[in-house]
C-alpha cells in the first residue's frame, strides 16, 4: 500500500465533483446559499403546517354544521401538506428542486 499523496509531483485522480464538494470553493459557497434556502424553506414549511393544522379544524366545523366535507378545503389541504413534504424533503438534501414560491405549488391528484 502505497500512498502517492505523499510525494511531491504526483498526480491525483480527477473524478466527478459533487456540488457540495468541500475542498472546492464554489462548492462552499453553493453549500452556504443551500443553507439559507434551508432556513427560508424550514420557515414557510412550518407556516404551512400550521395553516394545514387550522384547514383541519375548519373542515372538523364543516363536517359538524353540514354533515358533509367541503371537497375544495379538502383538496387544497392536500396540496399544502404536500408542499410541506417539498419544504422538508429540500431541508433534509431528499431532493434537490426548490418547492414554491422558486417551484410550483404542487398539485396532488387521485384518491386519498
């Protein structure tokens, strides 16, 4: 095993560089400009919980007075607590695309 960092003027592979590369500066930067679209992106998640967690309430009176779920509370409930799975998936590095207002607002369709 022999370990050619060691001796000067040997070369080193060159392979592929992610783009949060530590060694590369423009892959820091790029890394501290994802990290305040983190916190941007933390934040609007949980204002969206908490407008979810309320539509949950209001439909909860919906259903009590009319006996029946309003459909359009319904659905778009459904696209903001997808849009807070966006918000934390871009946090924890599960996807790379930028959810809403810098995305769009998604749209869930089919049966719950």
């Amino acid at each position: 095993m022999s370990d050619t960092s060691a001796y000067p003027g040997a070369e080193q592979p060159e392979g592929p560089r992610s783009a949060y590369d530590e060694t590369a500066p423009a892959g820091r930067r790029e890394l501290w400009i994802r990290f305040l679209y983190m916190i941007a992106f933390w934040f609007l998640g949980n204002i969206a919980f908490s407008i979810a967690i309320f539509l949950g309430a209001v439909q909860f009176v919906v259903i009590l007075v009319n006996g029946n779920k309003n459909e359009e509370l319904r659905t778009f409930s459904r696209n903001l607590i997808q849009y807070v799975w966006e918000c934390l998936a871009f946090v924890i590095f599960a996807r790379e695309e930028k959810p809403f207002p810098l995305g769009k607002f998604p749209s869930v369709t089919g049966p719950l």
